[in-house]
C-alpha cells in the first residue's frame, strides 16, 4: 500500500510554533547612515506584520538610546516595550531569551543593525547558546559593504542559516490556502519602496568624471 502521508518536515525549516523574530538596534540616528536603509525597514516591517498575523513572537532591543536614538517610528508602533543595552549583543537582555525559552522557541531569526557588530556578536552568542539562528540578509545592514558580507560569510561558517524575508514569511506560513496564506501573500505583494535619488555632491562627483569632448 502506498503511503500517502506528506514527507516529514525538515528540522531546517523554521514554523510559526518554534520560532520568533529579533529585530536588533534599529534606530533613528544610525539607521540611516546604513545604505539602503529604506529597504531594510521596509522588510522588518514585512516580518513583523507577518509574524503578527501568524503568532510569532517579536521581540527587539536597542543599543544605549540615549546616544543613538529610539527605534524607528515605523517598527517601534509594531512592537511592545523595548530593552536598552549597553552590550553590543542582545545577550546583554537576557530577559528576551528566557521568554522564548519558557515558550518551547528555539529557533530565532535575526534582523536589523549593524550585521559586523551587534547582529553578528548576538547571533554568535545565540548559536552558543543552543539557539537555531536565522538572518534575513536582506533585513540586515552594515554602514559599508566589507563589513556587511564579511558579517555574513562569519556567521554562516559559524552555523547561521542564511534566508531572506520572503523565504522566512513563507516557512512560516508553511501552506496555502488560508485566511493566513492570503495575509502573507499580500505582504509579499507590496511594491519595495524606490531607491533615494542621488545626493547633489554625488551627481556633482559624476559629472566632474564625464570625460569631455
């Protein structure tokens, strides 16, 4: 008899039961020296409306805010009390993991600022820790490119998964056909917000480099 039965899911997959969403140090008065900021934002939005709609738990921490500001506006409405550190990793609020602890959550994907420092020493810490670590690279962001996929290349030789937003809203829906599905699949539809126009000093810069005829 042929068994019919789906195929085990992997234990590589995150789902909405095992799994939270850590949105590391997005504020004010560094965000936007990282670039592509607006994309960034945008898809740590995306993640917290999606873990929203299917019961994953968020969580987010900032680095000593009297010195670099609140979190953004558009992530802290969707987000409950907030933790300051002093600590580059959010293991300096360990409040957060015990939470996820108690809730049987042991696989956590990272997200936000700056990936060679905070996200990469707190999922390093993570990964000591016990923890399954997830970052969505297109989530995260370093105020220069080395640093950013020097980041990246560390912690996945260290054991980080790395995925995207899309890739990690889909896991966590995991089938179609739901009032959830269709939730997600609305906020995989939404049009990324359009690159900012170049600087003055940059076109200037560009123009001073037009060969003449």
């Amino acid at each position: 008899m042929t068994d019919t039965s789906p195929l085990p899911r992997s234990p590589e997959l995150m789902s909405r039961h095992d799994s939270a969403l850590l949105v590391v140090d997005v504020q004010g008065k560094l965000i936007g020296m990282v670039p592509g900021h607006e994309r960034i934002v945008w898809n740590i939005g995306r993640l917290l409306d999606g873990a929203k709609v299917l019961g994953v738990p968020a969580a987010a921490t900032e680095q000593y805010p009297q010195g670099l500001g609140k979190t953004t506006d558009e992530l802290a409405k969707r987000l409950a009390t907030i933790p300051a550190k002093v600590t580059f990793s959010c293991g300096g609020c360990p409040e957060i993991f015990a939470d996820f602890q108690q809730r049987g959550i042991f696989k956590i994907l990272v997200v936000g600022i700056e990936a060679h420092v905070c996200v990469q020493q707190t999922v390093l810490d993570l990964l000591h820790a016990g923890f399954q670590v997830y970052i969505a690279v297109d989530a995260v962001g370093s105020r220069f490119d080395l640093d950013y996929q020097t980041a990246l290349r560390r912690m996945d030789s260290a054991g980080a998964t790395l995925t995207t937003t899309e890739s990690a809203l889909f896991e966590w829906c995991e089938v179609a056909g739901t009032p959830e599905f269709k939730q997600i699949s609305a906020l995989v539809r939404l049009l990324p917000p359009p690159p900012p126009p170049p600087s003055p000093l940059a076109t200037a810069a560009s123009g001073q480099n037009t060969p003449k005829n």
